[in-house]
C-alpha cells in the first residue's frame, strides 16, 4: 500500500509541477496561475507528509511545547533553535494552527525561493521541478532537514545578488538564512568569491581528474578518527545535535546503483561544462556550476560521514539545478549528432535509475507518503521509521 501510493503521489505531482511550469513556458498569452500552481501543489503535499526524516516527530514535539512560551520574546530566550524557525513556530501556535501547517508555511518558503530565483532563467523551471524528484531531492532533503535546506534556498536565491553585485541584498538573504540555520555564517564571505569573475572553473579535464581522485580517496578515508577536533566549529554551525553521535553517524559509502547513476551523470555535466555555458549564457549559471563542483567532489570525500555531509549542503545539494540545466541542455541539442542524442538518453536513464531507486527503497526509511490525514497508517509509518533508526544505530 505504501508503495504504490508513494508512486502515486511523488510521479503525479512531478508531473502536475511539470505540466504547469511547461504551459507557463510555452502558452501565447501567459498566465501567472501556471506560474502559482506548482508551488500551490507542493506546499500542499509536502506540507502534509507525516513522518518524514528521523527529526520529524522532535519537531512535532517542539511545536506542541510551543504552549508553555507566552511571548516571543519568551521562546527566543529558551528555545535553543534559531530565531527566525522559533518565532515561526510561535506565530502557528499562537494562531492555533495545526503542526502541518507549520510544515506548509516551511515547504511554500522553500519552492517559493527557488521558483523566484529561475523564473527567468530560459525554459529552466520545468528541468528544476523534474530532477527534484528524479534525483529524489524532492522527497529526501527538501520538508526533511526543513531548516538547512529553507537556508539552502534562501543561499540559492541570495546568488541572485552575487551575480547582480548587490552586497547588502546578498547579506540580508544570508541573515535570512541564518535565521534558521546556523551553518549560514558560512555564506558571508562566499559573495567576494565571485566579485570579479563569475564563474571561475573552466578547465573541465582537470576538473574531471579533480572528481576521480575525489572518488578514489572516498573509499579509503576515514573520518572517525579526527571529526572531534573540530567540535568547536560544529556547534558553531549549529551541527551541536550530532556531536555525540558523531561515531555512529557514518553512512554506507558502497557504491550502490544510485551512486554510480549519479556519478554517470556528473561525468556528462563536467564534460560537457562549457558547452552548457555557451549556451545558456547565464552569470548564475557560472556561479551554480563553481558550487555544484566543489560540492560533488567534497560530497565524495565525505561519503562516509553524515555529519561532514550535512556541512556541505550549501554546496553539494546544488547538483539537482545542475542536473536540470545540463537535461535541459542535451534536449535541446540532441538533434545535433548521434554522440549528443546518447548523452541525453544515458541521462535520462540514470535519472530513472535514481528515482525508482527512491521508489524502491522508500518503505525502508521515512521517504514513503503518509498523510497527516491518514492517521490509521501513522502506527505503520512509525514502525518503519524505528527500523531504520535501529539499521542506523546498528
């Protein structure tokens, strides 16, 4: 049952996303209701996922808490999360609102800042609202770590103001961000970066020699051994939670189908970097690729470990929009030659290798929907979610 209505919902909303953003694209007289529906669709399914990542009932249990502030001014001296999730956690509650729609204001917020920040990005939103959910991003990060990835999408619409050079607009979307994770003191300096120059990664043969040895040394590093030295840093940035499970926090870093699937595809995008830009044209783009690079290989070296993961989100989870651009790229040129038509098939074919690994693998951990509504199949969803912590710690 889980996993047929997970099929369900996940593909139709993928296509309901789709289909919209591609009406909006392509329609004579333009509508913004095209425009509005895809981010409608995925506030109301997202936001109404119960059960969803190992945090899921920590913040439900926070928001029930709500109740003993009387103020603002209240939660912002006791809570321990950060003021901008903590003031929206008593703005719900004082209005009575139930918990999921706490967790719709947080997915409007996320698909809101991406939509703003591609809407004029050439034909693009339609591949964003595809590899999403064909890389399984949608399900596996997006409502899940909701605080990280809502300041992952304020830094992705913050890169807005890199490209157009707007320091104070660019530091305000990073206080934004850092309202509601502290891993967003990172962003600060990140805007001198590409003052100058934006983009600054142009050799694509190196840099696939850079990512091989990235590969090669992910399956001999070991990481257990030093991640508390830099403790400090790691409550600095908000990631105090993980510290002392820092030793049972490190991940299978087998090369499974997915992995391989990905890398596939990151081997197109680096190869074929330039071309991409020549044809978009796009300052944003330059900037995005410069991130998804660094993210990919450091993605790689810390395959193993969930918590140097995490700390890598600004960069690493960038390869979804990446995806989309190159997607969107070998589509429009597959006519060109028989070499350009394969990159597109073998694309779209790793693609569905990642999603319907998802799909598979989905009643194994918490990605399976569940509605809040469906509360006779909240006990099943809670089971899971037990056996997968028990893998975990196991």
């Amino acid at each position: 049952m889980l996993y047929f209505q997970s099929i369900i919902v996940y593909s139709l909303l993928a296509l309901l996303m789709c289909y919209c953003a591609y009406c909006s694209q392509w329609m004579q007289h333009r509508t913004k209701l095209f425009d509005f529906l895809p981010v409608l669709f995925f506030t109301l399914v997202f936001g109404l996922r119960y059960g969803v990542g190992v945090d899921y009932n920590n913040y439900v249990n926070i928001y029930e808490d709500t109740v003993y502030y009387s103020s603002i001014v209240d939660i912002l001296q006791n809570e321990r999360y950060e003021a901008g999730f903590s003031i929206l956690l008593f703005i719900c509650h004082y209005f009575n609102f139930p918990v999921y729609i706490l967790f719709s204001l947080i997915a409007f917020l996320q698909i809101f800042l991406i939509y703003k920040t591609f809407k004029n990005e050439r034909n693009i939103l339609l591949y964003i609202y595809a590899t999403m959910f064909l890389t399984a991003i949608g399900m596996t990060s997006f409502m899940n770590i909701i605080r990280h990835m809502l300041a992952f999408c304020f830094f992705i619409y913050s890169l807005l103001y890199i490209r157009d050079n707007k320091l104070i607009k660019y530091w305000i979307c990073c206080v934004l961000a850092l309202a509601f994770h502290h891993s967003a003191l990172l962003l600060f300096p990140l805007y001198f970066i590409w003052i100058r120059h934006k983009g600054l990664l142009h050799r694509p043969i190196i840099e696939l020699c850079i990512l091989l040895i990235c590969v090669f040394i992910s399956f001999f590093a070991k990481w257990q051994s030093i991640i508390h030295f830099f403790d400090d840093i790691t409550i600095l940035l908000g990631y105090q939670d993980y510290i002392e499970d820092a030793a049972e926090m490190f991940i299978n870093s087998k090369f499974g189908i997915t992995r391989i699937a990905l890398l596939v595809i990151n081997l197109i995008i680096i190869l074929n970097s330039i071309k991409i830009k020549e044809y978009f044209k796009s300052d944003l783009l330059n900037i995005l690729y410069d991130l998804f690079f660094v993210g990919t290989c450091l993605g790689y070296l810390f395959m193993g470990s969930m918590l140097l993961r995490r700390a890598i989100i600004y960069f690493s989870e960038t390869q979804f929009i990446l995806i989309a651009y190159a997607l969107c790229y070998l589509y429009e040129t597959r006519k060109q030659d028989v070499v350009q038509k394969l990159k597109y098939i073998t694309t779209i074919i790793c693609l569905f290798i990642t999603y319907n690994a998802f799909i598979y693998n989905c009643t194994r951990n918490t990605g399976a929907y569940v509605s809040y509504f469906q509360e006779d199949m909240h006990p099943l969803k809670d089971e899971l979610r037990e056996e997968m912590l028990s893998r975990i710690n196991n």
